[in-house]
C-alpha cells in the first residue's frame, strides 16, 4: 500500500525535477525503517544520471520538504537512478528501451502464459510487441500487469 504522503512528496518534487531538467520515475517511502527512508528515482532525459544530477535534485528537495514540514519526524532522503531493472511505465521510457529484453507480465495469463520474454519492439495504445527469435508477439495492455527489462540477458 502506499503511503499517504507519497502524493503530497510527488506533487512538490515533480516540478523541482523538472526546473532541474530530471524527471521522477518513483518514490517509496520505507517506513519499517528507523529513521524511514524517503526514496526517490529520477531519471535525466539527456544523459545518464549522474551524481550531480541526485545531489541537485537530493538538496533543492530536502529544502522544499523540511520547509513544508510535510514529514514531521526524522527520516532519511535517499536520491538515486532507477537502474536498469526498473520497470517501464511512459511512453519514453518504451522508446529508450526499444531493442531491450524485458520480461512481460499478464493476468490473467495470456495464451496460457504469464511471463512473456523477448526484445522489446514497440508500444500502441492497445498493444505491446515483443520480438521473440525474429517472431513478433502482440500482448494486449489491458491484461500486462508489468513491463521489466530483462537482467538476466
């Protein structure tokens, strides 16, 4: 389940992202630790993440945020890559990823299969396509549970 405030972090850190020219791929607040740990990816649209890029983004948040009082305990603000096996959500993370393994996921299963492995060819509204030995396979969206790429290639 997600946490309640997560809306609230998304909302303040999307634009600060985007004024930095980064993009937030996910935020997850682990509250089982002690102090939590407030975890958020960001991905740059131009280049590879660097450290710059998470220390930026890591001081211009924490300012907003210990501003906004939005978590009123201690906590821990950790910034970082998604890294490779992130899953792929926006249309340009399918784009970058074209060409890629990935591992589908659908429910209920699909042509009696749950896990779909192959080489990521492209999006539609309704469709993925994955390349599987030269053999194009269409999977409908509306049954995809999770698009991932592969890291076991």
């Amino acid at each position: 389940m997600t946490h309640p405030l997560i809306t609230q972090i998304i909302d303040l850190a999307t634009p600060v992202a985007a004024e930095l020219g980064l993009e937030i791929v996910s935020i997850v607040f682990h509250t089982n630790q002690s102090p939590p740990i407030l975890r958020v990816d960001i991905f740059n649209p131009l280049q590879d993440i660097g450290l710059d890029d998470c220390e930026r983004m890591s001081r211009a948040l924490e300012a907003l945020l210990d501003e906004g009082e939005i978590i009123p305990d201690a906590y821990v603000l950790e910034v970082s890559s998604p890294g490779i096996s992130r899953q792929l959500v926006t249309d340009r993370e399918f784009i970058s990823f074209k060409g890629f393994p990935v591992v589908i996921s659908t429910s209920p299963p699909y042509e009696q299969k749950q896990e779909w492995i192959g080489l990521l060819v492209r999006r539609d509204e309704t469709t993925v396509y994955l390349n599987q030995k030269g053999r194009v396979i269409k999977i409908p969206r509306d049954l995809i549970t999770k698009v991932q790429i592969d890291e076991r290639s």
